[in-house]
C-alpha cells in the first residue's frame, strides 16, 4: 500500500547504504556497466569534453556529452537528498561526460500524461509495481531489454519484485525495493497460553485456530488486530481477497470493471466474520489503524499483526522489548491446504523516459545501477551493524531488497549478518511460500476506503450479509470511480 510503503522504505536500510556510502563500485572496472570502454584517464577528466568527444569514437558513449534529467527526493527528505548529492559526485566522477539535472517530481498517475506530452518527464522516474502494464499500453515508458540483458548482475536482481516490470518478455523497469504482505506472530504469547505455533505452511483455519486460542478478551487481549479503520482495513482484508482467488478489478471493453464482489470475496470477508464473531479474537476497540495495529503487536496486547516485516519488528524489539526468538515472520496464510500464500506486493521502481536519446537511456540505466552491489556498501552496512551493536539496538534486514536472497551478492550481504547477533533472522523456509500480488491499477486508494467501510460495519454489527455488502461496496466503486475511466 502506498500511503505506508514510505515507513517501509525508511526502514530498507540496505539499499539506502549502497547510495549513502557506496563508493567505487563495479562500474569503475575497466568497463562500465554495459560493456562501454575504460573511462578516461583522470589527466584526461581535465581535457576540454567537446574536443574529446569530437576525436573519440562513435562507439564510445563515455566521451560524448550526455544530459540526464533524474529523479530527485523532495525537499522535506534532506537526509535522501544528501544521499542522492553524493551519488551524483561519485557518478560524475566516473562520467564527467554526463551533465546531471535534478528533478523533484515524483509520479502521480494524473500527471504524468501531461509529463510526456509536454515532453518534460525525467529521463527517469519512480513508479509502483501497479503501473507497469498501463505506463507500457501508454507508451510512456522505454523498452530497455537491451540495455538489461547486457548488465552483469541482472541475474542477481531479486525476480519476485523484477517480474512486475517485464511483460511479454521486454525489461521496461528497474527494481529499487518492495515488500510482500506477511503476518507476524508473537511466540512469547502462544507459548504463554499453551498455543502450538502453527506450520509456516499455514491456512486460514490456521491463523483461526491460533488466534481463538491466545485470545484473552477479558484482559484486553487479542489473537490477531486486523487493521479496521483508515484505507488499511481495507489493504490488510485485500490479502485474503487474493488468497481466494479473487480480484479487485478487471477490463472489459475499455472499461474498469469491479470485481471484488466474487465467491472469492464472499469468502474472504466470511472469514472476517469467523474471526470477529466465532472466535472473538480481534481487539474489541477493533478500530486500529496502521499504527495502532503495530503499536498493540510492541505492547503485547495482539498476538498476530499483518503488514510488511520490517516496521513491525524494528518496534517490536527496539521499543517493544522483544527478543528477536519472540517474533516470528510468517507469510500470508492460504485459504486452504495446498493453495498460494498470497500477499499484497508494493515496490518501488524505476523506468526510463522513451522519449529520451539512445545516449540517454544508456546513462539513466548507468546512473540506476550505479550503486547496486556494492563491495563499498557491504563495508558500510558493516559499520552500521557495529554502531548498533554498541548502542544495545536490534538491526532488522529487509525481508525483500533488489538483490535475490540467493545471490552472489545476497550471501555477501549474509555474511556481513551472521558475524552479528543483533541480526534480525528470517526462517528461510518462508521466501519458497512468499507470492506477491501488486495492488489493482485504478483507483485502489479509492477501494480500499470503500471497503474500510464494509469492514466496520462488519465488525461493528453482527449478522451482516457479506454477498449484500460487497455488491453495495462494488456498486458505490464502480458508479463514483471506476466509471470514469476510461482504458485506451
């Protein structure tokens, strides 16, 4: 969900390091990250650039004058922007081909038509996992499966958040960072009460069974806090929606069609019921935003909370006074035995302007990658991990970075982890379950109030009929939002 990536993106502490500190990285080997010749010599920096680039040859992208309008943090992020300054040094160290024009504009589906037509979009911007399909139907995004197939570490990027940018098999985005939807579940409370922990292989009835039995409403506790006001209650119920198969939206005719009202979300919001009414294990003030759902996770007072891992542990353990033993990550569970665990996906990404020149483009996809793997990175991480350990504080990795879990990189950054015992530890079993699903293209902030809606309602009144209320939801989407739309 986008309205709550940004705490998860203030807490992926690895990839911000690689453009904090990373120094030389692998693009200041004798060739640059696509395959262009050695940079010139640092007497050669000095030379007057048009002359060089006169003499130099055709092939040879380091020596012609390059201008890349690039995505740039907002005023208020004076940290990211420091960071973003530094890259910029160290870039143009290597490239003082590359003149460099900084951009604050960050993508708003409203605007970017506008953007492209008036020819003034960054020559690249951010997006989310959502927009790849429309951004590639517009136009307003560069093929850049060339540029992709000759990058060295390409089979290094984590393919769960890369996939969302490749349709039909052409690359038209890179992946910064993301998160897949995974519940976390407070084993000091299960243990307390006698509650087996359930298989990471989990079901609804699982997550049912576990959360009726820690429940304990006569002490104000709770099993598990679905979030049930706010646009989240109806990002947190959209992952059981997936997880029965449901949809949020579909296109038919050129026209966005709600969906959500399905068997498979008649499904989903009945078991909201089941935990409500049968097994009285959600808060009684179950009115709990974001950061009420989590806050009750650190104090103890709920046993299971659902949103991305690493704000939830970072208050778990660092405010909370849990043991890293204490908190488990588990994915979402599936609706029955054998199915997917689907959670919600959201990420960060960036695309390249298609109205940019080749010269461009090979510059923006340099500039993108710049950081990435990052020897000077790992270095840094490390200094990060010994200042936390000497300040008494827990580090908690991202469970999803750009990198693959599994590659060379990944069991670098591992490495660096394991010579610290204030590392977070995932259970590796839980990345083979793990099954993202980005959130639906239009209006999703729009669905999912409406649904917060239906959500209270059920929670507030006992005996509502979910085919009835998923209709009226449906209906009031479709007729104030989605029909407005208009798919070319």
């Amino acid at each position: 969900m986008r309205k709550f990536s940004s705490v998860l993106a203030c807490l992926l502490v690895t990839g911000s390091l690689l453009s904090a500190c990373g120094g030389n990285n692998n693009n200041n080997s004798a060739k640059g990250t696509n395959g262009g010749e050695a940079s010139p010599a640092a007497t050669d920096k000095a030379a007057d650039n048009s002359s060089a680039a006169t003499n130099a040859p055709a092939d040879d992208i380091t020596q012609r004058k390059v201008t890349i309008k690039i995505h740039y943090p907002t005023p208020d992020l004076t940290e990211v922007r420091a960071q973003e300054d530094d890259k910029i040094k160290r870039f143009q160290a290597e490239y003082p081909n590359v003149e460099i024009v900084k951009d604050d504009w960050q993508y708003n589906v409203s605007e970017i038509g506008v953007k492209m037509a008036a020819n003034e979009a960054p020559t690249f911007f951010n997006t989310y996992a959502t927009e790849a399909k429309f951004l590639v139907e517009k136009g307003w995004v560069a093929d850049i499966t060339e540029l992709w197939n000759k990058y060295e570490y390409k089979d290094q990027i984590n393919p769960v958040l890369q996939n969302q940018f490749i349709i039909d098999g052409k690359v038209y985005g890179i992946t910064q960072k993301g998160y897949v939807t995974t519940t976390m579940i407070n084993k000091k409370m299960l243990d307390n009460k006698g509650v087996a922990v359930p298989a990471m292989d989990w079901t609804w009835d699982d997550m049912l069974n576990t959360a009726k039995g820690v429940a304990d409403p006569k002490k104000g506790i709770s099993g598990i806090a679905p979030m049930g006001k706010g646009n989240e209650a109806g990002w947190n119920w959209t992952n059981f929606l997936f997880e029965a198969g449901g949809e949020i939206q579909k296109i038919d005719g050129g026209k966005v069609v709600a969906t959500f009202n399905s068997d498979a979300g008649v499904k989903a919001l009945d078991f909201y019921k089941k935990l409500r009414w049968e097994a009285n294990a959600i808060p009684q003030d179950w009115a709990l935003g974001w950061g009420d759902a989590v806050g009750a996770f650190q104090q103890g007072r709920t046993a299971m909370v659902m949103a991305g891992s690493d704000g939830v542990i970072e208050q778990a353990l660092n405010q909370g006074g849990l043991k890293p033993e204490d908190v488990l990550t588990y994915p979402m569970p599936a609706a029955e035995k054998g199915g997917k665990h689907t959670g919600v996906l959201g990420g960060d990404y960036l695309v390249i302007n298609p109205n940019a020149t080749k010269d461009e483009q090979e510059m923006a996809f340099r500039y993108i990658t710049f950081d990435y793997f990052s020897d000077k990175g790992l270095e840094a991480l490390d200094a990060i991990l010994q200042q936390r350990k000497a300040d008494g504080k827990y580090f908690i990795p991202p469970l999803l970075d750009y990198y693959a879990a599994d590659s060379d990189f990944g069991k670098k950054t591992k490495a660096v982890y394991d010579k610290y015992d204030i590392v977070y530890q995932y259970n590796p079993d839980i990345m083979a379950l793990l099954d993202g699903k980005p959130e639906a293209q239009y209006n999703t902030q729009d669905y999912y109030a409406t649904m917060s809606n239906v959500i209270q309602e059920l929670f507030s009144r006992k005996g509502t009929d979910s085919k009835t209320q998923l209709d009226a939801a449906a209906k009031t989407v479709q007729e104030k939002f989605f029909d407005t739309i208009k798919v070319e």
